[in-house]
C-alpha cells in the first residue's frame, strides 16, 4: 500500500466516523454525545457517564478506533453547527509523558490521568467487590486485610517486573516502532502460587521477559543502555504507578482476584475449597464484568460538570 493510499484511508475512515455521528445525531432528543477510541471504550465511559447525568437524559458513545482518528475527527467539527459542550471527545494518555505526541488542549476533550481508562481498575477497592460480588467469596475484616496486603505486595511486584517491558516500548514508540502489543500474553510470563504473583522460573528476570517478549514481536530488543535511561526516566515520572499499559493491569486484576479465589483456604479458615463462582470471569470477560464497578476519577467527574451538565442546565432552562 502506497503513503497516498494509506492517508486516503485515514481520511476515509474518519469521514465514516463523522458520518456516523451525523446519522446519530438528533437535536432535539435529551441526548449527550461523545467519541472514543476502541471497542471497548464505551463500556467503561458509558456507566462513568451516566451516573452523573439526569434521569432522563443518556449519552451516546461512538468508537473512532484509535487516538489519532478521535482527534482528527476532532478537529472535522463545525462548532457553529454544534454545540460543545454537548458533543465530547474521550483519549487515553498512553506514554505521551515519555515519547511526546502532537498536544491538542480542548475544553470537550478528556485525557485519562494514567495511561488508560483501564487504569483506574488496579485498585483494592475493585478487587474487593470482584471477590465479593463475582466470585462469591465471604470474608470477614481480618481476612479482607490479610487479602489486602497480598494484593498491595502483588500490586508493587507486577509494576516493578513489568517496569523494563514498559521502558523497552517506550524506545520502541521513539523509534517509530509500532508492535501489536496486545500480543503479549502475560500468563507466558507470570504465575500465581497461594495468591501470590511471581515471574516464572525460566525467566530468571525481567529482562530476559523482554527479550522473549521482543522476538515473539518480531522486533528487535534495545540495548541495556537505551534501556536503562529509559526506565530511569519512566521511574523518575511515576510511570510504575501511572503509566503501566492499561490491558496489562486489567489482566493483573482479573488473575489476581481469580488466584485469590483459588488459594481462599489460605486467606480464611472458613473455606475449605473455593467458593461456587456467581459470575464466570476471565479476561475476556473482563470489560463487561468489571467496567460497572469502577469509581469515577475526579478529572472525569470535573470533565463532565464543566461539559455535559452545563449543557443540559442551559438546555432546560
């Protein structure tokens, strides 16, 4: 495929996105709108949304397919034709801290804090009411604190191991280097015993993940130095804490809840064998059964007073 060809392309799929929105759109209907990225986008955003909103009103969510077409599509509005406040735009941050992108700062597009939306998932919080309400586990607090502590020293282990693979990508996004990270399949690298998380014994440390994680990209491993400064840099910048992939701690959490169901009769006395499941989960499942339980970042919540809810308050008075 020629460059021509492929910038056509583009175009041609943001032009879709925005007819899209034209088709959808009914300005007279109690409706909000915004866009997204991926797929799965809307599962997350849709509930964060709507429990802000009143009753009567609901939001319609269109998915662009990557960052770039959101903000291209962006920049296609004729706001004399819309009004702002009402139609949004949704972006993850990725590793923009670290290889810089094009910066657009617009008052109806929200930029996640970390790295993802999915981000806001790695927290006890959510795990506590995945094993409670999913996985149908009963604890009592001595042994909901006990799992805490597990999954905080998990939490610390996973970042801190998956930390050079972050540094490896980082190089690979300045060098104009694109693999499909969803390739990576952590269950290839990580193992849980008695709920607690470890690399697996034939990698003996992260770096030898990375280089078999390079050459099953098919894509060449940097060099220690390039690495190193990278990961210095990503360490200096919170990025164990903000700017771990999204997916990667959404994995994190589903096996981390589902090894705690498995190893129960370590955490509590009471349990014998795991509980019967209320709900099957597994990663592929993950969106559906988790994206209704997340709490709403602050940014967000913010974004959608200044955006949304002044629309509507202008809208019905």
């Amino acid at each position: 495929m020629t460059m021509l060809e492929t910038h056509d392309g583009a175009l041609e799929s943001i032009s879709t996105v925005y007819h899209e929105f034209l088709l959808r759109y009914k300005s007279n209907d109690k409706i909000v709108y915004g866009l997204v990225e991926g797929k799965e986008d809307p599962m997350f955003y849709r509930s964060l949304i709507e429990r802000h909103l009143p009753n009567e009103w609901e939001v319609e969510l269109l998915k662009s397919g990557n960052k770039d077409k959101v903000l291209k599509a962006l920049s296609m509005f004729d706001w004399s034709r819309f009004q702002r406040k009402r139609i949004c735009f949704f972006v993850d941050r990725d590793l923009s801290e670290f290889a810089p992108e094009i910066t657009v700062v617009e008052d109806n597009l929200y930029i996640t804090d970390n790295y993802s939306i999915e981000n806001e998932c790695a927290t006890f919080r959510l795990v506590k009411r995945v094993i409670e309400e999913i996985l149908n586990m009963e604890l009592v607090p001595d042994e909901i604190s006990k799992i805490e502590s597990t999954f905080e020293k998990n939490s610390r282990d996973f970042r801190n191991a998956i930390t050079p693979l972050m540094a490896q990508i980082i190089v690979w996004k300045k060098k104009r280097c694109n693999p499909c990270l969803n390739n990576v399949n952590l269950k290839d690298y990580f193992c849980f015993k008695d709920g607690e998380i470890h690399i697996k014994q034939e990698f003996s440390n992260s770096l030898e993940m990375v280089e078999c994680i390079s050459k099953k990209l098919n894509i060449a491993m940097s060099s220690r130095e390039e690495l190193d400064l990278a990961e210095k840099d990503f360490r200096a910048h919170e990025g164990p804490e903000k700017y771990v992939r999204g997916k990667y701690l959404l994995w994190f959490v589903v096996e981390c809840a589902l090894a705690f169901h498995k190893s129960i009769s370590k955490f509590s006395a009471k349990y014998k064998k795991p509980p019967k499941v209320k709900l099957a989960l597994g990663f592929g499942n993950a969106m559906v059964n988790i994206a209704p339980r997340l709490r709403c970042p602050v940014s967000l919540e913010n974004f959608i007073q200044q955006n949304y809810l002044s629309y509507i308050e202008k809208s019905t008075t």
